[in-house]
C-alpha cells in the first residue's frame, strides 16, 4: 500500500490549453509555479521557483479553462503521474506531471466580474452546510472560505 498524494499552492504561467480526447472528454493542461523565499545566515534573500504540469480532465478541465488564466492563484490536490514515449528522433522522453483531483481558485475572476458560484454550482445554505469535497474542484462558493472565520470562537 502506498500513497501518491501532491498538494501544490502556486500561479498559473500561461492560460490554459484545451483539447479534446478521442472520445470527446476535455483534458486541459496547463504549468504552475511554486516559489519559496528565504534569507541566509547573511542575511542575503534566496528565491527558487518550482514548475508544475497539471491535468485536468472532464468538467474539471472545462471549469479550468473558463475561470482561470495566466497569473491566476490556484490551490490542487492530486496525484503524480509519469509517462514515457518516444520522440521523432527515436529517443525515450519521461515527463511527471500532476493529474487534479481537487482544486480551488483563490483569484477573482478575470475583467472584473463578479466571483460568484460557478454556474453549474447549487448554492449553499451556509458554509457549514457545504460539505468539504464541494469547496474543491471548481464548485462551491470561492468566499465561503472567509465566512468561516466569523464561526470560529478563538
């Protein structure tokens, strides 16, 4: 038994690119960039940023390319997936990629509008009402998160 479980907070690098299977399911890919910083013991600031390939598959993918963009902040949750092929030159190539499971945006919408549910999302009653698989994955209300803070008693 093992786990293969990734959970990356990161910002997209470019917008995100669709196609379709044979079968007509949507898969959308698309780089993420994680960035740590930190000082030195001399006080010298260090930068190093990690890029990531996600895929997207299904509804997923759809909500992926209408809602997010290049720069869009996003939080995932997923599995890393390596696959290896042949290039035109005969050589064996190997890429690791993220295959999402969840997922939430965590920036506004692009042009101003309005960060409402996403339009296939019923709302709901309260943020306690919502159970946690809702909050991920493109559903769910992106401000319920910040709601929550009013209900805690510390």
């Amino acid at each position: 038994m093992g786990i293969n479980k990734v959970i990356l907070l990161g910002n997209l690098g470019s917008d995100v690119n669709v196609r379709h299977l044979p079968d007509g399911r949507p898969v959308a890919n698309v780089n993420v960039a994680t960035t740590e910083t930190w000082r030195d013991q001399d006080g010298n600031r260090h930068k190093h940023t990690e890029w990531h390939r996600l895929n997207f598959f299904g509804r997923q993918a759809e909500i992926a390319s209408e809602y997010m963009h290049k720069g869009s902040k996003v939080f995932v949750e997923g599995q890393l997936r390596t696959r290896t092929w042949e290039d035109a030159k005969g050589n064996e190539r190997q890429t690791t990629e993220v295959r999402v499971l969840n997922f939430e945006m965590l920036s506004s919408r692009r042009d101003g509008e309005s960060p409402a549910p996403y339009p296939d999302a019923k709302p709901a009653e309260s943020p306690k009402a919502a159970p946690a698989k809702e909050k991920r994955g493109g559903q769910g209300d992106p401000d319920a998160f910040n709601e929550m803070d009013e209900d805690i008693p510390w």
